[in-house]
C-alpha cells in the first residue's frame, strides 16, 4: 500500500449526533485550533461558542446603510419639493416632512434589504464555485444526516499524525483526508 504523500488540503472526522459534534467543536476550539468548520444537516444551537466565532458585523452595516438612507430619503425630497421644484399646493409649507415618511421608509428599507442581502453573501464568500470539502464522499451525508468536522491544512496546529490521533481522541469516526 503506498503513502500519498502530497499535501492534504483538509483533514474531516464523523460524530454520532449533533451533541458530540458540539462537544469535539469546544475541544477543538480548546487545543487552538483555529481553521475548522462544523457541519450539520441543521443548526446546532450554541455551536458559534462552541466554535469560538465572534459576532457578525451584518447587523451593524445595515443599521448604518438604513440610518444613511433614511437621512438620504428626506434630503432627496427635501431637495425635489423646497429647492429644486416649489409648488405651493394646498398652502402647505415647503417642508411638508409628515409626507415625506412613507416615500424615506420605502428608500430605507430597500436598502437595508440589498445590503443584508450583499453583506452575508461577501461575509460568506459566496458565490463559491467550488471547495476542497465536495472532493469527499460525506458531503452527501453531510447534509441529509451526517455530523461532521472539516480542519483545513492552512490551521498552524494542523499534522496529518497530530491532528488524526486528537480527532481520534475526542470521538471522531471515519476520518478522511483530502
């Protein structure tokens, strides 16, 4: 039996059920682990900590791209009916900013949307044509029952004999390298 002795690109261990695969994701968040990814079939509630991940700062752009919208909402029709065109209708005051409401929220929202949308497709690298993890035969059961650890080759602890044994160790099954 020969040794392929290319550089494997990630390491991917199996767990029974959604509860080990939180645990093995503490331990090795807990080694020092760094690039490794949990994947499940659904969301596991807590596996973020588990994982070690920091918050996501979506939420934070589209707060400030709906601030800045609504803002730019008011001033465009601000502009349009007290600056750039004037009509007196109605005797109504130029600013007429109680009408200017639904037209700012439409504005506000439709960009919040875009950038929710465009933000977490960029926060998550999509589109993403293709990954090392699609080479394995357990991306099939990845996503109907299958619980699985993927430790990519780039993590600085990452050694084939090191990283195998440990995953080993914390109950990792049919360990596969890529």
């Amino acid at each position: 039996m020969s040794e392929n002795h290319e550089k494997p690109s990630m390491m991917l261990a199996e767990f029974d059920n959604p509860a080990h695969l939180l645990e093995a994701a503490e331990k090795l968040k807990n080694a020092g682990y760094k690039k490794f990814d949990c994947h499940s079939p659904f969301p596991i509630h807590g596996m973020d900590d588990a994982m070690g991940m920091k918050r996501s700062p979506l939420g934070w752009m589209v707060g400030f791209v709906a601030f800045f919208a609504l803002l730019g909402g008011f001033t465009l029709e601000w502009w349009t009916s007290a600056v750039d065109y004037p009509l007196v209708i109605s005797g109504k005051p130029f600013f007429s900013y109680q009408a200017y409401g639904p037209v700012a929220f439409a504005v506000m929202v439709l960009s919040s949307a875009f950038t929710a949308l465009l933000g977490m497709m960029a926060l998550n690298k999509l589109p993403m044509w293709y990954h090392q993890l699609f080479n394995s035969d357990k991306t099939a059961k990845i996503s109907n029952d299958g619980f699985v650890v993927s430790i990519e080759s780039k993590d600085q602890l990452f050694d084939r004999k090191k990283t195998k044994d440990f995953l080993e160790e914390i109950g990792g099954q049919n360990l596969e390298v890529i």
